[in-house]
C-alpha cells in the first residue's frame, strides 16, 4: 500500500513543516506547542516504520527512491533514496527526536515553542541528509541543521554556551566548505552531482587524496576524531540536555555515514594508501581519549569523552577493512568490521542518548553537573539509579547489551588484520569499564553525601517512560542484533565488492 | 560625403524617457505638495519605477537591438538587470519612509534625486559606448554624493560625502584618463568597434593597451570597492544616513557589475587574460581583507560595508573566470546579493527611531526576545551572507565556485572558501547578539512598524530562503544573458 506514497518525501518534510507549525503556534498557550510537537514526532516516527517493515533485504540496490530535477543548470536532483546502512540511522533519528521531545516536555520554559520546533526542523534536516542521493541536496542538509543546533546551544546552553557553540559551528563549517570545493570539483568531472556517478568516476590517484582529505576533514571533524574533537566535550556541557543527545545520538553519525557514503566507495584507492592515518587516529581516540574520560569530574564531559572513544570503534571498523582484505581473511572479516562499525554507531546512540538523559534528570533536580556533588543517588532514586546502573554497563560494553556487539564484532575482525591493533582496540573494554563504572560509583552508590541528594525525589512517569523505551532499544539490540545486521548485509556486501576493485 | 542625419530608433529607450518623464513630473509636483501629503511624492516615485518596469518589459526584444549608432543596447542582460535595478528601489524607498520622516529628510528631493540615480543606473546599464557609462556613471554618482548629504546638520555625514565625491572624482578622473588612451589608440569610443581596434592593434600597442587597461580596472574597481580601492566605502556607508547606506548598498552594485560586463567583457574581451590577473589579486584582496576587518567592527553598518567588501569579491571570483558560466553566476550572485543587503539595511531601518539611531551591534542585543519575527528576518540575511544552506547565499556561492574549478583554479576556490568561513564568524557574531544577549533594559519597546513595510521585508527575507531552495528560474535569465 505504500508503494506509490513519496515516503521519504514525507518523513523529511513532515517535521519541518511540523516545526513551522509549532513556531507560528508561539508561546502564549504554553502546552500548545509541545503537545503539537509530540504529535509532529510520534507522526513522523510512525511514517519510518514502513521504511523498515517494507524494506527488501534481499537487495543492495537503493529503495523507495524518488528523483526529480531540481536545478537543471547544474544537473542537481531531488534524488532521495535509502540503503541498509541509511534506513537503521533514519529509524534512530525518528525514535531519538520522540524521545526528545518527552524529555523537555516541562523541563524547557523559556520560549518552549522555538526550542521544539528547532528539534524538528533539525529531524527532519537530518533524515534528508541520510537519504539525500544528491550531493548538493546532501551537502544542504548536512548544513541546514547546523542552524537549528547552534541556536539550541546558544539560547538553551549552559553558561559557557556562547564559546561553545560558536566553536561547534565554525568547526563543522570549516570541515564542510573543503568537501565543497571536492564536490564541486567531480561535478566538473563527470557532469552530475549524483553520489553513484562520484561512485563510478574514474579518478588518479592524486585527485582521490585530495578529495579523500577534503572528505576527511569534514566527516572527522562531524564524528569526532582525535585531533579534531575538541568543540565535542564544549558542545556537550553546555548545550540543554536534548541537545546533547541529538548532537550523541546522531549528529555524530553523519560523519560516520559520511566515510561510508562518500569516502570509501569514491576514493577507494586513497581510502587504501591511508588508512593508517584513520586507523591510528582511531586508536588513539579509544585509548587515549579513554584516558582523559577517566579523570573528568564533569558528568557531560565524561560522556562526551567516552562518546570519541566509541565512535573511534566506529572509524577504526570502518577503515580496517583492507588490511583485512589484504591478510587472506577476505571479504568475511572485512565485512563483520563494516557491520561491526554500523551496530556501534546506532547502538551507540542508544546508549550515550540515555546517558545523556540520566545525566539530564539529575541536573533538573540538583543544577549540578559535577560528580563531587553527588553520591548515594541510588538510596534516594532507586529506580533511576537501576536505570542509569543498566545503561553504564551498557556503555561499558557488557554482553546482552547493545554496546558489547558492535565493540565485539570490530574486535573481533581487527584481529584478521593485526594482533597489536586489536589489542589497543580491546583496551576500551577495560577503560570503558574504567571511566563508567568509576562515575557510577561516585554518583549512584556510597552514603548519601549531602542534603541536596537526599532531598532528592525519584523518576516521574515521562522520565521512566523515556528511560524505558530507551532501555528495551538496548537490551533488544543486545540480545537479538540480526534484523540489524540482517537489513544492511546486502548493502554492505556491495559496498565492498566495489571498493575491492581499484578505481585508477 | 553629406553626413546625413539618421532617426534613431527610440523605442529601446522607452523605460530610461519614461523614468525621465515622470522624474521631472515629481519634482514639479512635489512644489505644490504641503508635508503632510508628502506620502504622495513616494506613491508617485513607485509609480515610477513601476512603469519603468512595466516598459522594460514591455520593450524586452528576443535578440539584442542597439539603437543610437550602437552606443546603447538593450539585450536580455540589460532587461533582467534594470528591472532588478528597479525592484530594489521600489524596495530602498519604501523602507525608509518612516526614517525620513523620523529625522527631518521626509522632502521630495530624496525621491527625485533617487529617481535619477536609478535612471544614471539604468544609462549604465545598457551604456555600449565610453561615453554613454561615463554620462551614467556621473549621473549616479552625483545623485548619490547630495543623497549622502541630504541630512546637512550631520556633520559625520557631510563628511563621508566630502569624501565619497572626492575619491569618486578621482575614480571618474582615472576612468577617464584609461578611455582617453583607448581613444587614442582606437579612434573611437563605442565598444563593438573598439573590440574589433584592439583585436586588430593588439600586436602593435600592447603596452599602451596594458596600461589603459590598468586605468579602466582602477576606475572600475573604485566604484564597486574593491581592495585596495575601497577605502571610501565603510566611511560611507558608517557616515551616510541609514536610509541613503541602504541605497548605496544594493542597487549600484547591480549597475557596477553592468558596467564591468560591458567595459571588460563586451569591449575588452580580447584582453581578458590581462584583466582577469588583475582580478584575481583584487578578488583575493577583497576576501581577505574585508572578511577580516568585518570581524573587528561594533558598528553595524561599518561592518556590512566589509561584508560588502568580501562579496565584491566573490562577484569579480565569476567575473574572472572569462567563461559564460562564470558571468551568469556573477551576474546570479550580483542580484541575489543586493535582496540580502535590502534585508540587513531594512531591519536596521525599521529598528532606528527617533531618539535612537540603531547601528551598533550591540544595539541588537535580545531582539529576539523584543521582536522574533524581525531577529528571524535579519537571521536569515545574515545566514544567507554567510551562504549557509537553504538560502540562496549558499546557491550564489556554489555557482561561483561551480565557474572557478571549471576553469581549474582549483586553489583560488579553496582560498575563497577558506576566507568564507572566516565571514561566517562575523555573521554568527549579529545572530548570537540577537539571539543569545538580553536586551538592554532601555530597548524592551517593541516597534511600531508601518504594514506596508512589514510585508514587503517578510517578502523580500522569506525569498531568499525560496530563491534558495528554488535558484532556477533566476538562474535560467542570468544564464539566457550571456548565451
């Protein structure tokens, strides 16, 4: 039945529109706009799901595509479509903006209707850019919702919000104008902005370094990775507690979807001849980005370090792929770290959205950040603190949750490359461990510390609705990651046979 | 040899003796206007260049006609750019009424010497002789120097139209002085029969029609402000009352970006691998120049006039790139680039009362919480500025570059990206105080704003983000214009 509907078409515009309509619904009847915006992401997040329950696993091949003219000049397209590595990120961006939106139901007075309808007007930039097969309609949404994000940080942010979201958007901005320039520049090549034409263009080696860097700066700068991480821990500690999880949950994955959309299958070859650069910013983004996790005393930076760390798992299965492919293992191994990556980035933003929650609901109640101020939350929260206990673990990666299958499935495939660089890569298992576990500690467990926690009262419904639903994603994606796994084996099967053939 | 005396063809002249017509008509109404129906004056003044718009159109040919021995044109270049001309002066005039009335410029004068700018604008515009661009130019420019003036107890503006006419004069003097050295090499002074003696001269002269050249680039390069001949442009627009900064700010760029398609392009185009050096050390300089300094101003307008600075560089960016591609994205950029500088400078306007002039930017501070709807208004232009998607900033910007690499000057569109980013922080800088700061306890009035220019400024903002998302039809004139 949904065959002819323009789906895609609807789940991009849906919250854009949606997030007009909460604007120019204002302030002045204070439920109004968020009880508009919820029905807006819950429509929406139902509009996704056909996406997945009318998905063709069978095929790599892109689906639900639309394609139109848009600017002629230029031979641009409105050229949308998804794949198996789009479709899971889509379905996590409709999920995550719901439960965003549950948890600044009250929390957010100050003007409440432009804080909701940035969140959806950004939902739907960033369903756009996981489905854009355009690279000018990309690269649009890729910049559009920065807009909406530095004014969530700006106006909703911490004390130090302004330096922190100035620096937000001129990193990414400076990230994205070289990828500009690289697109622009296969355009003169081959005549159209279409992704798949950039994917059969011939290009020597020296044109593929340059626009694999160009690509670099801007998804490296997106993930993050070590050295280029730093606006992420600013980001995070000042931005309001829904846009850290956005900024967690799925901004971060652009840059991920990115490696996987342009840089692999466009510059293979250079792809090939660098990855030891990506691999050891990789590692050292887990091993050592782990290590200044461990000595935050600052909850959101905490997280906002473990965040690099576990994204650098995401880029380091992205990357190992030929060293896998050149050590006899095959396309097997090299395909399990590819998977590996994937189930990292969505579980991920599971995990560290929750962290990022539970952080959020104890700062409601103490106005505090820092771990010193805390201890003993677990005698006055109980159920809180059972949820945050699930989600740490899970962030440290304990098998039955999601955050152990990713971690365990590039582990596992770094070994067919190289001993050492598993071994370093195994590492976070233990700092992981390490960082989370030793906040929890400090925060959740002990004496009551003070008067403050003990004053403290537990979850409410809306908090123990949305910590909820966010656990049974976890534990689901832990326990049974196959239909996952299952959506993107194709796509990521193609995806290697293309890369497997040089393109010089 | 009897010369005799041929009737030219007056029909492509139609829209500049209609503009004529009704100008004169103004300003002899407006003597016997009182001053409370001075609101009559501006409704004629639209009217104006309504028609004007109306004949434009009315007259716009399939293919180039020339009248007046081939000294004027009217081609679809000139059609698109006068009524884009036009259009942004209907806009200029409506915006500043009520800062007019504000401070004691509410006069007919204004208008009539606005009318004749445009109508110097418009010369230019279709101008395909050395002497019909210099009659134009003049025309504009000393319209422009007594519209600077017009507030004569000000001092600050009486000085920055001392200056503008000193400096423009020795622009014109330059101009001047590269025409004459054409004329002596060529023998003539229209631009088809110029294009053909320098074709032909080339081999013989190549110095003198360097250095010639080099003066037109100068003279050129004065007028539309680039580095390093801009120095007149921030004390301008910081010193002229905002209404007139607003005027200086939009429509002459359209008819400086006429007037260097026709001298370099039209008139010099065989000596386009010169020009176009000379260009890239201007475009280069302008970028990064203005991109800088912008980041240190406080005052609003000085800060647009080197935001304005940066884009005169991005314009000459296509202007270089000597293809017909790049001419359409300059021309593209050149338009679009003026509707956003009409929103900037119309946002102040609204803001300035009588009392308190707004042009710091600190006295934007919390204007999203005074007034969201205009904050979201200058948002959107100073995004589009910036060229951050979905504006059509971002559109005009890629087609520029689109024209660079296609040439392959693939570095100098990396340094221009690079300096593009450097803007965007001065830009964020007016959003951040806008939306980040509290207002100042003095400035929670909200304004009272006439609907009129309300409307025409949503309008005028919200079509940036349309032209934006859908850039082809503009796109598709500026390309039929140099096909």
């Amino acid at each position: 039945m949904y065959a002819d509907w323009p789906l895609l078409s609807l789940v991009v515009w849906t919250p854009i529109f949606g997030g007009i309509l909460v604007l120019l619904a204002g302030d002045k009847e204070p439920s109004g706009a968020r009880k508009i915006a919820l029905v807006v992401s819950i429509v929406t997040f139902l509009l996704t799901l056909p996406l997945y329950s009318q998905f063709n696993t069978e095929t790599h091949l892109m689906q639900f595509v639309e394609r139109q003219d848009w600017i002629a000049a230029f031979n641009i397209e409105y050229y949308l479509g998804i794949d198996g590595i789009s479709m899971p990120l889509i379905l996590l961006t409709s999920f995550t903006t719901v439960i965003v939106v549950i948890s600044a139901w009250d929390v957010i007075q100050y003007r409440a209707s432009q804080y909701f309808a940035a969140f959806l007007i950004m939902e739907g930039f960033m369903i756009g850019t996981f489905s854009a097969l355009d690279s000018i309609l990309f690269y649009i949404f890729f910049e559009a919702m920065l807009i909406p994000m530095f004014l969530v940080i700006g106006i909703w942010g911490g004390v130090n919000r302004i330096y922190a979201t100035l620096k937000f958007f001129l990193y990414t901005f400076i990230g994205s104008v070289l990828m500009l320039v690289a697109l622009i520049y296969m355009y003169t090549q081959s005549g159209s902005f279409a992704i798949f034409d950039f994917h059969h263009l011939k290009l020597n080696l020296t044109e593929q370094v340059l626009i694999f860097l160009a690509f670099l700066v801007a998804f490296a700068v997106k993930v993050p990775m070590w050295p280029v991480h730093t606006w992420l821990p600013d980001a995070h500690v000042e931005a309001p507690t829904g846009g850290s999880v956005i900024l967690a949950a799925i901004m971060l994955k652009i840059g991920g979807y990115g490696f996987l959309r342009f840089s692999l299958p466009i510059t293979p070859d250079a792809s090939a001849e660098l990855d030891w650069l990506i691999i050891t910013m990789s590692l050292t983004a887990v091993v050592y980005i782990g290590f200044v996790a461990l000595v935050q005393r600052d909850m959101k930076k905490l997280i906002a370090y473990s965040s690099i760390a576990h994204m650098g798992f995401v880029t380091l299965g992205f990357f190992i792929v030929f060293r896998i492919m050149n050590s006899g293992y095959g396309d097997q191994g090299a395909a399990l770290a590819l998977e590996g990556g994937m189930v990292q980035m969505v579980s991920h933003g599971f995990i560290s959205g929750a962290m990022f929650l539970c952080v959020g609901v104890m700062y409601d109640r103490m106005h505090s950040r820092q771990i010193a101020d805390y201890g003993g939350v677990a005698n006055t929260m109980p159920v809180f603190a059972a949820f945050m206990v699930f989600f740490a673990m899970a962030n440290a990666g304990l098998p039955g949750t999601s955050g152990f299958v990713g971690e365990f499935m590039v582990i596992l495939a770094s070994f067919k490359a190289s001993f050492w660089i598993a071994f370093l890569a195994a590492l976070t298992l233990i700092l992981g461990a390490a960082y989370t576990l030793w906040m929890i500690k400090r925060v959740i467990f002990g004496e009551v510390a003070n008067d403050n926690v003990a004053a403290l009262s537990d979850i409410n419904k809306r908090e123990f609705l949305f910590l909820a639903l966010l656990a049974l994603a976890v534990l689901g994606l832990g326990l049974w990651p196959d239909p996952l796994v299952e959506v993107m084996h194709p796509t990521i099967d193609n995806l290697l046979n293309h890369i497997a053939n040089p393109k010089i | 040899m009897t010369a005799e005396f041929m009737q030219p063809d007056l029909m492509p002249a139609l829209p500049e003796m209609v503009m004529l017509a009704m100008t004169c008509l103004v300003l002899v109404v407006d003597l016997f206007l009182p001053q409370e129906k001075r609101g009559f004056t501006l409704l004629l003044s639209i009217a104006t260049l309504a028609l004007a718009i109306a004949a434009v159109i009315a007259v716009a040919p399939v293919t180039a006609v020339s009248s007046f021995g081939g000294s004027f044109v009217l081609d679809q270049l000139a059609v698109v750019l006068k009524i884009a001309t036009c259009g942004v002066t209907i806009l200029v005039f409506v915006y500043s009424r009520d800062y007019l009335a504000d401070n004691d410029m509410y006069k007919g004068e204004y208008y009539v010497l606005g009318l004749f700018a445009t109508l110097g604008m418009m010369i230019m515009i279709s101008a395909h002789s050395f002497l019909l661009i210099y009659l134009g130019l003049e025309l504009l420019s000393l319209a422009l120097y007594a519209m600077i003036a017009f507030n004569r107890n000000s001092p600050s503006a009486s000085e920055a139209a001392m200056k503008y006419f000193v400096l423009g004069a020795m622009a014109s003097g330059l101009l001047l002085y590269g025409i004459s050295i054409f004329y002596g090499i060529t023998g003539t002074l229209d631009l088809n029969q110029l294009s053909a003696a320098v074709n032909s001269q080339l081999s013989q002269h190549p110095i003198a029609l360097g250095f010639a050249l080099t003066f037109i680039v100068v003279g050129l390069c004065f007028k539309l402000g680039a580095v390093p001949f801009h120095m007149w442009l921030p004390d301008v627009y910081q010193g002229a009352p905002t209404s007139v900064t607003l005027f200086i700010g939009t429509a002459p760029k359209i008819a400086g970006f006429a007037m260097a398609i026709r001298l370099l392009v039209d008139g010099l185009g065989d000596l386009q691998v010169d020009w176009s050096q000379m260009l890239t050390v201007l475009a280069i300089a302008s970028m990064a120049l203005g991109n800088i300094i912008a980041i240190a101003q406080t005052n609003f307008k000085r800060m647009l006039a080197y935001s304005t600075i940066s884009h005169v560089g991005f314009i000459l960016l296509g202007l270089l790139s000597t293809t017909a591609n790049g001419y359409a994205s300059a021309m593209f950029y050149t338009i679009t680039y003026t509707l956003t500088a009409a929103v900037a400078f119309g946002v102040l306007l609204v803001l300035n009362r009588k009392g308190c002039e707004a042009e710091n930017i600190g006295d934007l501070s919390g204007l999203n919480d005074s007034n969201p709807w205009y904050a979201a208004l200058l948002a959107i232009a100073m995004f589009s500025m910036a060229g951050v998607p979905p504006t059509v900033g971002f559109y005009a910007k890629l087609t520029v570059l689109q024209a660079v690499i296609q040439v392959d000057l693939l570095g100098l569109a990396v340094v221009a990206v690079l300096f593009s980013v450097i803007g965007l922080f001065y830009y964020l800088r007016v959003i951040k105080v806008m939306y980040f700061d509290k207002p100042a306890a003095e400035q929670t009035t909200t304004i009272k704003e006439a609907l009129d220019v309300k409307v025409l400024l949503s309008a005028n903002s919200l079509s940036l983000i349309l032209l934006g998302v859908f850039p082809s039809s503009l796109m598709a004139y500026c390309i039929l214009a140099f096909s």
